[in-house]
C-alpha cells in the first residue's frame, strides 16, 4: 500500500519504528497534492514549507526517542474557516481573501501540540454555506469518484482530499451537515461531535448556536485518535462543556451485544433512493448478527427541521457577518465617497450570492414585526425537535438513518434552485439543532459506484458509544477500503 493510502494509527507505527520520516511522508503528500489537486480542487492553499519544516521538528523529536504522540509528523488537511496563526484563513470568501488571522483556532493549537504536519487549508462553500462546495468564491471541487459531481459540502474540500489521497485526515466543520454529508458523498468517515465538545474558539463563526468542528477520516479508529487530540474545555468559547473527557478510543473492538438502535420512520419516507434504503437494510442485519436490537420509532417533528434550520441558521448569520464592514479587517472597495457608501460597496463586492441571500433572509426573520412569526417561532419548534430526540434516547442507545438521500449530484444540477440545494441536508440538519453527536461512515456504493453513508445519531456525549458502533460494522466491511 502506497504511503498516502494509509491511516493514522498505521502511520503512527511507521513513523515510531522509524521505518518512515515525517519529512519523507510529507513529501509524498505533497507530490500527491501537485499531481492531483488542478484536477480536484481540494486545497485553497498548500502551505509546503510550513509543513516540511513542521515535518523536520517531528523528525526531530522522534530521533531524540521521545515519546511521541500520536499526530508527530502527520500531515492533516483544515478547511479554510479556522484560523491558523499566520496562514491565510479565507473562508473560501473574496471579503477574507487577504486574511492572515494573528491567532490559532484552539484546535488547531492543539494538533501543535501534538507536532502535526499542516499541507494546507481546504475548499469550502463560502462561510460554510452550502452543501455542495459551488459556492466557493475560488472554484468548485470535484468528488474524486466521479469529476462531473459534487464532493457534498461545506466541507468538500477535506472530504475531497481525504477521499483521493491528499490528506491523511482532515477537519471540516459541521453546521447542517457539512462533514458528515460531504463524508458521505465522498466516502470516507465524517464525526460531528456533541454541540461545546471541542471548542469554538478561532473556527470563523456562521450560525454560533449549529456550528462544530469534527475530523474526517479513512477510518473509524482515525476520528476517535483526531477527537481524543481537539476535544476539550475552552475557557475562551463560553459555549464550551466543561466535561471531562474519556478516551474515545476506549470501546472499540468492545462488542455491541443488547444495545437498542431505533430506526426513525421520518428518515425512510417515500422521497429515499432504493439503493440507499437497501444500504441501511444491509447494516441493520450486519448490526443485528452482532446481537444489536433494532425498532422502528418516530421523531415527529422531522418534517420541521429544514424551515426551522434556515431561519436559525440565517438569523445567526446575518449576525455573525455584520463584523465584515471593510473596517477592521478583511476587503475594503476602493469606490466610496462616504463611511455608509464604503460598508456598502465592500460589502456588495465581497459577499458572494449565497451570503447576501443568508444575510437578507436572516435580517427578515430578526425584524421587528417578523421576529415573533419566524425567529421566535423557529426557536419554540427547535425545542420540539430537541424533544423528539430526549424521549428516544431514554430508551434506546443510538439511531440509525442514511447521511444523504441519494449519492452524490452533478456539477451545476442544483446551482439553480437553492431550495432544493437545501434539501440535501434533510438527514444531518437535526443533529445540529438538537446539539447531539453524529457519524457518517461508508455504507456501500451505488451502481454507478458512487459512494453512500450511514449516519448514527446518539444522546449529546454519547461519542464513545456512536464510534463504537460504527466501528463494529466497519470491521464487516470493506466499503472504507475501496479508493476512486
Ligand atoms: N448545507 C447547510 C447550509 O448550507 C449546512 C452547512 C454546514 O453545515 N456548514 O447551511
């Protein structure tokens, strides 16, 4: 197996034997990444000297015998909405394209800790909206399986790169969906962790109350070694959980016999592909020869999530973005006679579609006279949701659902009509307003052998469990294993 095809813990070995160098391994990313990228679009920016010299002080630290950890010299791929001190954070935006942030996010402090090797920062629709990466104000990435299709999105980019070899493993963030749909469409393993587990800090905010960083890997034991590395209290992301944290790694390989998986009827209405369906058949009987019980429930309030979805997330948004005045930082037009005139201007030419139509839809439902029809309304409907899910979980230990409805969709076929665009995240959206962990992992191919995902929902904290699961019906599969 080429060196660019291989996990983290299998890297680790390597490099610990010292059978490998990090610089030897970085360099074979980066030739990786100048043969492949022109054609995928994965990666903003590479940043191949910052990772060679990353490479060299891991190299370093492994002659000494230190005791290394378990991200030393590993070359990692970060979406382009988290700051890393120094490097160009873009947010795939025209209004951030000159943006070096003075700052670290705090998980990607933490991966320093660790002495892990940067390659560069990866594509994204612009502030993390969309689900397809054709948002992106640089260009469009391609899915690896497939160059006429999407990589899904927000994070298309690190799932892209993870899925053709460019990366060992990347982190993305996850919003609505946007690293367990991208995961899904791009077949490879995509975590949201429960809403304050890792901090916020540094992760260039959309919607603050939905947003969460999480890894995307080749495999289960990979998101459970990247978790145990940026999962944390912050004290400067006052939404961060003051938990302590296990080991996420702790229950893999452990067996899964009673545990209770409830099929949510609302997640295989009438609208789910064959294949997909046939999919989730397929890992419910893998599941249950390993002795887990499954049922049919209900989350009734499913039906609301999307509406729901787009006045919070919009209303955040339109916030959150307001920061961009061509003041501080960031685009300024060169055009204005007067302050309001040069916010304007700035504002008109460094937003692109998506975001001026997020910003007007999230101004409208916070406008007095509207706030109480939409915003306050979306809120109350929020709790329902929430709800849904406590009742489930005091009885069962996970749900099981398709990440996306179909696989993944041509180029240009939804540029068109953004509801449908919104559509995709039917099956991810939920997890998000009820802050609870998610997993997308491969569940087979389509017949035009395009890759589909699983997704397994469980109670906020419960990551432990989910990775456990999921990595159960891994080891039955091969699906991981296959490369485009
Ligand atoms: N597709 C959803 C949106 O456009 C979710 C995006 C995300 O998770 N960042 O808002």
């Amino acid at each position: 197996m080429e060196l660019y095809q291989q996990t983290i813990h299998q890297l680790h070995s390597l490099l610990k034997s010292k059978k490998i160098s990090s610089v030897e391994l970085t360099k074979a990313f980066l030739q990786r990444i100048s043969e492949q990228d022109s054609r995928i679009g994965a990666y903003i920016s590479v940043t191949g000297d910052t990772a060679l010299h990353q490479a060299a002080q891991a190299d370093k630290l492994i002659a000494h015998g230190n005791d290394i950890s378990i991200l030393t010299g590993i070359p990692l791929a970060i979406k382009d909405n988290m700051c890393t001190k120094g490097l160009k954070t873009t947010c795939a935006s025209r209004i951030l394209g000159d943006f070096t942030p003075p700052y670290d996010a705090t998980a990607i402090e933490k991966l320093k800790q660790q002495h892990y090797v940067l390659l560069g920062k990866t594509n994204m629709d612009e502030f993390a909206m969309g689900s397809s990466t054709e948002n992106s104000g640089v260009r469009p990435t391609h899915n690896p399986w497939d160059l006429n299709r999407v990589p899904g999105g927000s994070s298309g980019g690190s799932a892209a790169a993870v899925a053709s070899q460019q990366a060992v493993a990347a982190l993305g963030s996850d919003t609505g969906g946007s690293i367990r749909q991208p995961a899904a469409c791009c077949g490879v393993v995509g975590l949201k962790p429960t809403y304050g587990l890792i901090s916020r800090y540094g992760l260039v905010a959309f919607a603050s109350s939905l947003d969460q960083i999480g890894p995307i890997t080749r495999d289960v034991r990979d998101a459970a070694l990247l978790l145990n590395v940026i999962a944390g209290h912050d004290h400067r992301d006052s939404t961060s959980a003051p938990q302590s944290l296990p080991d996420f790694t702790a229950k893999l390989g452990k067996p899964i016999e009673g545990l209770k998986i409830g099929l949510p009827r609302e997640y295989f209405s009438a609208g789910l592909g064959q294949e997909v369906a046939a999919g989730i058949d397929n890992a419910r009987n893998i599941l249950e020869k390993l002795g887990a019980s499954f049922a049919e429930v209900s989350l009734p309030h499913t039906e609301y999530g999307i509406a729901t979805y787009y006045i919070l997330a919009t209303a955040e948004a339109s916030s959150n973005l307001a920061r961009y005045d061509g003041v501080k930082y960031g685009y300024r037009h060169q055009d204005y006679d007067n302050l309001l005139q040069m916010y304007e201007n700035s504002r008109a030419a460094g937003f692109g579609d998506e975001v001026k139509r997020r910003i007007m839809l999230g101004t409208y439902v916070l406008s007095s006279g509207y706030y109480d029809a939409y915003y306050l309304k979306a809120q109350k409907v929020r709790s329902l949701i929430i709800r849904d899910f406590e009742e489930l979980f005091a009885e069962y230990d996970l749900l099981l659902t398709p990440t996306i409805p179909a696989p993944a969709f041509k180029l240009g076929e939804r540029t068109a009509d953004p509801l449908t665009m919104y559509l995709s995240d039917i099956f991810t959206i939920s997890a998000n307003l009820a802050g609870l962990p998610a997993i997308s992992v491969p569940s087979g191919f389509s017949s035009s052998k395009l890759p589909l995902g699983l997704q397994l929902m469980g109670p906020p904290f419960s990551e432990t469990k989910i990775l456990q699961v999921a990595h159960a019906f891994e080891q039955e599969t091969d699906y991981h294993l296959q490369h485009p």
